[in-house]
C-alpha cells in the first residue's frame, strides 16, 4: 500500500475518533498539549472494555494468576536496582537546521518537520552527534525539593509486581509456577512520540509476570506465547496481520534470556504491540540483593531453594486500542454512497446495540423506550429515534454498535422486532427473550 494512502487512512481514524467520541486531543482549547490525548464516551468505553477482555481472561478464568494495583510513586531505589535509573535511556541526536530532536536509533522512520517527505537522514539538515537521554520523568516528594525528595514516575508496571513478589506468595498461598497481573499507568519521555496514541509519554500496560523453576521457564515461554497469539485471535484481529519478531543478540534487553515481540501491520508498517520475555531472575535477584530480602522459593519437587524466573507479557492498552481502530475501519460504497464501519468485536463494541423506533407514532416510540430499559439492565444500549432509520443505522456503523434492534408495526401486533447485523446486514425478528439470549451468546 502506499505511504499516502496509508497516511489517508490514519487521517481518517483520527478524524473519526475526534468527531464520534472516541478520542480528542487534551486541553484542546489551550491549544493542546504534543502527544497526549483524552478518551471520549465512545473511547473510553472500548478502552475498558479491552481491560476487562484482558483482565478476565487473565486472572478471572484462571486459578494461578493473581491481581494487584501497585502505586505508580514508589522508592526511589526500586528503580536504581531495576537498572533504570543508569540504563532506561535512548539516543538522541538535534537537528541544527530545524532545532528538532531525534531518536539516533529511528532517523529512518522519523520525519523532517520542515519536508514532512524526507527523513532528517535526507533532508538536508545538520545532526549532532548522538548522547543518552533518559526517559523517566523526575519529581519531589514533599514540600521541600532537594536532592533527598526524589522519585519518579514509573515508567513501567512490572516493578511494582516484583516487589510484591513475597507479599502476594504469602497472601494468596499461591505455588510455583503462578503469576502477578496488573493493568496501570506508566510514563516515558519519549523524544518522539507519534503515531497517534501508538506512543505516548502517559500510557497504559497490560502486563502479567509468570514466576516458574529455572528448569521449567522455556516450557512456560512457548506456552505463554501460544496464549498471548490465541487471546488477540480472541479480540477479534485480523491473523493476517499478526506476525512473531524474535529478539536477536543485539536487540536482547540486559535482563533478558529471550523475547518475541508480536507485531502488527499498521498504517505505518510492522509495530510492536505485545512483548513476551523470559526475564530469567535477574529482578528478583537485584531486589534481594538490594534490600536482604529473601526471595528464593522452596519447591517441594526439587527440594530446593531457588530464585524464580520470570515470564513476562507485556501488552500496551493504548496500543491494543489503536490496533483495534485500524483492524475494525472499514470503507463501503452503498447505494452510491461511502459509508464507514467500525467492525469491532461484539465483545468490547462501546456500544451493543442500539433500539430505534421505525417512526415516532402507533406506539412505536414507547414499546422501543420499553425494549431499551430492560436491554440496558444487562449491555451498554443507545436509543435513537432522530431521522431516516437507515442514518440511524449509518451512525450505529460508524460507532462499531454491532447490532440494531427496530420496532416496527408487525412489532405492536406480535412483539417480534428485527435485529440487523452490521456486518452481514441480515435482518432477523425476534422476541425479546430471544433477542437477550442472542445479544448475551454474541457478547461473551
């Protein structure tokens, strides 16, 4: 596909986002600020409907996983023995010309300010040379900024898993092999963040830690790869467009053992959307060593004491989100006319369904009032009675509602109504029993 017509399609979403309620730029009013972004109804919604996808399918159905919410403060020294606070730092290069900053590692991907076309490696601009520049956003704690009332914005949530490692063992009595699941807030500096929501400085992670026996950690890694690639098949995403990258030497993190990142074929070429990592036990032996806190294991297996590793998912909210709008957008000419879908999974559509009255008389608007209260005590409903149904129906689309429910005059004489489809835009009466059994088999 060409870069135009992929930079159109982009166009499209984030004019879609902004214009049904999905997502607007922050403090739009005050101009904006670069790369931060508010969930509007519609975004919102999906957004925590993709956690709840996630969260159920990690701790809910399982026995061998437990939640936590960690605190996004935490001691400053987490992140010393973490590493990040001498390690978590990009390259970064100017350009003298147009005064932009760069990532030295991305210049190919980058794009000139000044020739939106060229890349600062062919516009023509002057680069410095590359220097480190770290992520982690700095702040106080306390009244009195000093040198002793620093802390940090995390800029991941799987810290906040190892250091309560020993706590939710001994809460929860949980045995090896089990895992920790958190879903939260993390910042990063990021010198050039883009793409829409695809990097931002303030996003979410979806991330789980898998704590395994030494011996037993590349049985645990390919069975958590299979889970992860199974759980997006799950959510509805095209395979197609699904890819495994596996981490070679050079690109290996320096806690790691192995990786596999799954990709997905943006707009703007094969991203990263989720990392699956054997982390060995290098955190949780940083932190023992840190603090004296024992963290080794007892398994009665080996009859030994032992540090576990660590298998990690690590999923961006966010950017699950964007690979969603992009999966689900869709473009159809009807009846001479360019309609648009959103073609979400009923399981985390903003919006179920939507009841319309045929037209506002014969009773209609009130039976269809009725229909919408008692579907609203179980699924998230729209009611719309304002125009032609079939632009009702073209809204419904374009929020990605994947079903409309329409009463009618056959309605007020049998209490049957139809139930249209969007993607098949097959029409089928049902009853209103049938039509809560339908929509709940759909959903779930």
């Amino acid at each position: 596909m060409a870069n135009d017509n992929n930079n159109d399609i982009m166009d499209k979403i984030v004019s879609l986002c902004k214009r049904r309620g999905f997502i607007f730029p922050s403090s739009e009013i005050y101009g904006g600020l670069s790369s931060s972004w508010d969930y509007g109804p519609l975004g919102s919604e999906l957004k925590r409907n993709i956690k709840n996808f996630w969260w159920d399918s990690m701790t809910n159905r399982r026995d061998d996983i437990e939640g936590i919410d960690a605190s996004i403060f935490m001691h400053p020294g987490v992140w010393v023995t973490s590493g990040h606070v001498s390690e978590f730092n990009d390259p970064m290069v100017d350009c003298k010309t147009c005064k932009a900053r760069f990532r030295a590692d991305k210049l190919e991907e980058a794009r000139c300010p000044m020739k939106p076309s060229k890349s600062p490696l062919t516009c023509g601009g002057e680069l410095t040379e590359p220097r480190q520049f770290n992520l982690m956003f700095r702040t106080h704690l306390g009244p009195v900024p000093d040198d002793n009332s620093i802390v940090y914005l995390r800029p991941e949530t799987a810290q906040g898993i190892y250091v309560n490692f020993l706590n939710v063992k001994n809460s929860s009595r949980q045995k090896i092999p089990f895992g920790i699941a958190q879903i939260g807030k993390a910042f990063r500096n990021e010198i050039t963040p883009g793409n829409f929501i695809f990097r931002m400085r303030e996003f979410e992670q979806m991330e789980m830690q898998y704590f395994v026996h030494p011996d037993e950690d590349a049985r645990w890694f390919e069975y958590w790869r299979e889970q992860r690639w199974e759980w997006y098949r799950q959510l509805g995403l095209n395979m197609n467009k699904l890819r495994w990258h596996e981490h070679g030497p050079k690109e290996l993190a320096h806690y790691a053992k192995a990786a596999f990142d799954i990709e997905y074929e943006f707009p703007f070429g094969w991203q990263e959307l989720e990392g699956v990592h054997n982390r060995s036990d290098f955190d949780l032996k940083r932190h023992m060593e840190a603090t004296n806190k024992d963290m080794r294991y007892f398994d009665e297996r080996f009859a030994e004491k032992f540090i576990p590793f660590i298998i990690e998912t690590s999923a961006g909210t966010d950017r699950t989100l964007l690979t969603v709008l992009v999966d689900g957008y869709d473009e159809m000419e009807i009846k001479g006319e360019k309609r648009v879908f959103m073609r979400f999974s009923p399981k985390i559509a903003p919006i179920k369904a939507a009841v319309f009255p045929l037209v506002k008389k014969d009773g209609m608007p009130e039976f269809a009032l009725n229909v919408y209260k008692e579907l609203g005590k179980r699924f998230k409903v729209f009611y719309d009675e304002s125009g032609a149904v079939g632009r009702r129906y073209a809204r419904m689309d374009e929020a990605g509602t994947p079903f409309c429910v329409t009463i009618d005059g056959q309605t007020i004489e049998d209490e049957t109504m139809t139930v249209r489809d969007r993607d098949t835009m097959e029409q089928i009466r049902m009853k209103m029993p049938r039509i809560i059994d339908f929509l709940t088999e759909k959903v779930n």
